[in-house]
C-alpha cells in the first residue's frame, strides 16, 4: 500500500494522537528519562545516548515535554518511589 507523505501524517495523528515528529521526541525524551531514573544516566549522558548533540537543546525540549528541567523531575520521581 502506498500512501503520500501528507496522507501518512493524518493517518498517524489519528492514530497517535500527535505528529510523527512530537512521537519520535515523545519516545527519545521518554527514553532519555528511563535511562536517567533506571540506569542512573547523568543528563548529560542521557541526552547524547538518546540522539541530541546539543545539552541546552535536550534540556528546552525535556522542559517542554515534562514540564521541569531533566534534574528537578528525575529527583521529584526518585522520591516518589524511595530512590534516593
């Protein structure tokens, strides 16, 4: 089946709920935050494992995404699950 790019985008909003792109950061930013609460990544390193090359660019868009910087959510979940 072949489908044009804008046929493709409506069909995965629709779907997903959000755009291709808003997916692909949702599932790098979401990895990013496993990677840093499960196996005690430090931002930084998180942020290059999962693709960005600029630290201040992961940061705004992890902000955006979880509504705190990288450091401040991953300490506020640790606490709420006894990890500190």
């Amino acid at each position: 089946m072949q489908m044009n790019t804008p046929s493709f985008h409506q069909h995965f909003r629709q779907l997903a709920g959000m755009s291709p792109l808003r997916y692909q950061k949702w599932l790098r930013l979401n990895e990013a935050r496993r990677l840093m609460l499960n196996e005690h990544y430090d931002v930084t390193t998180a942020a290059y494992a999962v693709g960005y090359e600029s630290l201040s660019h992961f940061s705004r868009e992890y902000s955006r995404m979880f509504g705190e910087s990288p450091k401040r959510d991953i300490t506020r979940l640790r606490k709420s699950v006894g990890q500190l």
